[in-house]
C-alpha cells in the first residue's frame, strides 16, 4: 500500500484511539471529549466568540455547536449572549464554572497527552500539529484550525 492509501486510516485510526480513551477519561465529569474540545476552544480564546467562531475553530459545525451549548448552558458553564452589534448573532463565553470543569477535564486528559507525547521523538509533536493544521486547512479552508499558543501550553496559559 502506498502513504497515500494509508493516510486516511491512520488518521482515522489515530482520532478514533483519543476520541475513545478521552470519553472515557471525561466520563465521570458528564462531559464528553467533544464537549471538551468546546471548553478548550473557548478558554483558549479567551473572550467571548460568536457561535460561528467558535464552530469555525472547532473545525465543527455550527448545528453541531449549538446542540452541545444546549446541553453545557444549563449546567452553567458557558452562557450566550446576543452580540452587541450583530443581533443575528450569539455570543459564547465561558463561566468561572466552565473555566473550572476545564480545568478538571485538562488535568483528567494529562496521562492521554503523556501517551501520545511519548509515542513521538523530541520535536516531533510540533511538527504533527503544524502538518495536521495544513492537512486540515487543504482539505477544508473554512474550518482551518486557528492556533493562538504553542502546543506546550497549559490551562492557566488559555483562561
């Protein structure tokens, strides 16, 4: 088999091994990794985003988005408001318990990032992240991922 024939299984296969162990890891917070991904996006963002940012930089969409925000409003950690000069739009933010159960889900997902850390030589993460973007955005410009930090971040980089 040629690299081409075997990307999109191993990228697959890749997704599928951190999607599993992320569900379960996050499992006993009521929080899906999907979910996760959402909090994260929003705490790395650091302000509020229109839900159309937001699904743009979970490379989501937007349907997607707002079925999760239904499911995290009640529990109080993010709130939408309507944008202060689009009223057709909806602005996201994290709460203080948003920003908390992140915190808890980033420290739930250390031995996942440990594990994959590990699989790789020194630099190479960085390398991964950089062509995983550039795939992403070929395949997709809308929703090209947006990096605003380095991949060695902490939480207490993005809230």
């Amino acid at each position: 088999m040629s690299t081409g024939s075997e990307l999109p299984i191993a990228l697959r296969a890749a997704y599928l091994a951190l999607h599993r162990q992320s569900e379960a890891q996050f499992a006993s917070h009521g929080v899906t990794a999907d979910q996760f991904v959402l909090l994260a996006t929003l705490a790395r963002g650091g302000h509020a985003l229109t839900q159309r940012e937001l699904a743009r930089r979970m490379s989501s969409d937007p349907s997607t988005v707002r079925a999760m925000l239904a499911l995290l409003e009640p529990r109080g950690f993010v709130e939408r408001s309507t944008h202060p000069t689009d009223a057709r739009a909806r602005t996201v933010a994290l709460t203080a318990a948003g920003e908390r159960m992140f915190r808890q889900l980033w420290t739930a997902g250390e031995p996942i990032r440990a594990l994959m850390l590990d699989a790789l030589e020194p630099g190479e993460a960085e390398t991964l992240v950089r062509l995983l973007a550039r795939v992403a955005g070929a395949l997709n410009p809308e929703f090209a991922p947006v990096r605003e930090s380095s991949p060695s971040h902490s939480p207490e980089d993005e809230v």
